[in-house]
C-alpha cells in the first residue's frame, strides 16, 4: 500500500488573512518598540555630542571625570537596547 500522507494539508483563504493580519500586528508592534529604543538611544548620543561641541574654539576638553560618564552612558544605553 503506498502512503500518501506528505504531512501537508490545505487551508482556507480566512485562514491565511487572519495569519497575516496578527503577523502584520506583531510586526508594527516590534516595530514601534525598536523605533523608541531608537529615539532614546539618539537623545542620549546628541545630548552627549552637544555638550562635547560647546565652545568648539578651545583646544581642549577638561574632563577629569570622564570614565564615570562614559560609563553611565554607555550603560544607560545598553539598558535600553536590552530592554
């Protein structure tokens, strides 16, 4: 006897649209979540780069704390893209 089970079988088109409509909500959910990361993660980096640029005619930068900044940033925006 010959076996025709291929493990397949058919679907009607209702189900599809509803497949392809939750797909389609969680897309533009995970989508709206990257693009806020996003933002915070810009405010941060132009915030950080703003302060840098202030009086551009000077030389050189005084920053005896750096690595704690540095650090916070870093960390802060690590949180965000983690989160």
């Amino acid at each position: 006897m010959i076996d025709n089970d291929f493990g397949f079988s058919t679907v009607d088109d209702e189900v599809i649209d509803d497949t392809n409509k939750i797909l389609a909500e969680n897309y533009q959910k995970a989508f709206a979540k990257a693009e806020s990361k996003l933002d915070n993660i810009t405010t941060l980096i132009v915030a950080f780069l703003d302060k840098l640029a202030v009086d551009p005619k000077k030389a050189a930068l005084k920053w005896p704390n750096r690595a704690e900044v540095v650090l916070k940033l870093k960390n802060d925006i690590l949180t965000i893209r983690n989160s």
